[in-house]
C-alpha cells in the first residue's frame, strides 16, 4: 500500500526542482519535477520525496484535518 501525504511548500530552491514542505510541524525536502508548476505556499500530495500532486487549498485542509483524527486515533 502507498501512501501520500499532505504537505504546504515553505520554499523552493534556486532553479525549481527542490522545495522545502511542512505538514504537522515537520519539514522535509522533496523533488518537485512531477509538479513543475507548484508555488510557495501551495499544497502538494508528497510520496517518497517527490510532490505528485498539488492540491486546492480546501482539499489539502480537509486531508489534513482527517489524516490528524487518524493519528490522534492511534496516539490515544
């Protein structure tokens, strides 16, 4: 099974390729050549490193919020 996560770009490299995203408080560096058009705060569908997808702004909320009941879940 694979799973990709929410995650909102904080920044992109010098020439594009490389972004700095966050999702629940931790930071992670991806490649962004499946989503060459993706900007700083977009939000993007992260899977092995690589953005795969962006996201609408109401639809990365919405998988977020669902994505912390599950761990929240998981933590009690």
């Amino acid at each position: 099974m694979c799973l990709a996560a929410p995650s909102q770009i904080t920044h992109i490299e010098e020439g594009g390729f490389m972004a700095e995203v966050e999702s629940f408080g931790n930071k992670r560096r991806v490649a962004l050549i499946m989503v060459p058009t993706a900007k700083v705060g977009d939000y993007v569908l992260v899977h092995a490193g690589y953005a795969i997808q962006i996201l609408d702004e109401e639809e990365a909320k919405e998988s977020l919020r669902l994505w912390e009941e599950i761990l929240c879940s998981q933590n009690s």
